[in-house]
C-alpha cells in the first residue's frame, strides 16, 4: 500500500532524523521530481500534505482555492503556503489514489474542480497523524530536555 509520503516511516521527508529522512542534503522522502507520489521538497519544511488534507477534511468537499484559504489557516510554520503548492499537492495525492476530484460545472463562470478525501486518503491520514503525534512527543523531549539545561546554567 502506498503512504503519503512513499517512504514508510518518514511521514514527513526531509533530512531531520528517521522521522525527516536521514541524511543531510540530497533528495527527502517527499521530493517529487522523478519520484512517483512524491510531494515536493519544499512541502517537507511546510507540512503542507497533512495540512492540506486536513483543511480537506474540514471543508469536506471544496475547490482548490477555498482548500488553499483553509491551509492558509492552519500552516505550523512561519513559511506562506503558496497557492500553487496546494493544487500541486492536491494532483499528487489525487494520482495516489488520497483525494478524489469532479468537475462542477453548476455555478457561474467556468468549471472548476471539486477534491474530496477518499475512503484511502482517510485510512492513510489515520497513519500519517499517529506518525506526526510521535514526532510531536519527540519533539516535546527534545525541547523539555534543552530546557532543562538552561536552568541548570
């Protein structure tokens, strides 16, 4: 089965530990060029996949532009999330088989496409959010340890 991410336990890519890839520099486990299901590399650093689908799962069933609206809102790091990024996003877990699309044809202008998870894009945020919560706790030690140091200075 195919995760979000290609890569198994690297929810995220990247080059931060077994969680953000593992090496420094080079390709993360998200870098979608010339990878199939990869996300970008730039997407490691914004988490912009599981905010992506979350601001999906809260609009239900939306347009790329209200998706990226939602994104907007609940981006973790200081990093804008370019409109752009999302629809890329968007296509990507589209091909994955995460997020399906239609057109609506039924307001005025001219058509424009409708996402909405998938019974597979829920299953594999389910793993993705248990992933980014042990990263959070992990992330929690590191900074209650560093904290620590600081008062003992």
């Amino acid at each position: 089965m195919q995760d979000f991410d290609n890569r198994g336990e690297r929810p995220l890519g990247g080059r931060f530990g077994k969680h953000f890839g593992g090496h420094m520099g080079g390709r993360c486990g998200m870098a979608g060029e010339g990878r199939p299901g990869g996300m970008g590399h730039g997407n490691v650093y914004r988490f912009m996949v599981p905010v992506v689908a979350v601001s999906l799962m809260k609009l239900g069933k939306a347009h790329g532009y209200q998706i990226a609206q939602e994104a907007a809102k609940l981006a973790v790091t200081e990093t804008q999330m370019d409109t752009a990024g999302v629809y890329r996003v968007l296509r990507r877990m589209e091909a994955m088989g995460f997020v399906h699309s239609e057109w609506d044809t039924d307001g005025p202008g001219p058509a424009k496409r409708v996402y909405m998870m998938s019974e597979e894009g829920m299953m594999q945020m389910e793993r993705l959010m248990l992933k980014l919560r042990g990263i959070s706790n992990e992330l929690k030690s590191l900074l209650d340890t560093y904290d620590g140091l600081l008062e003992k200075s």
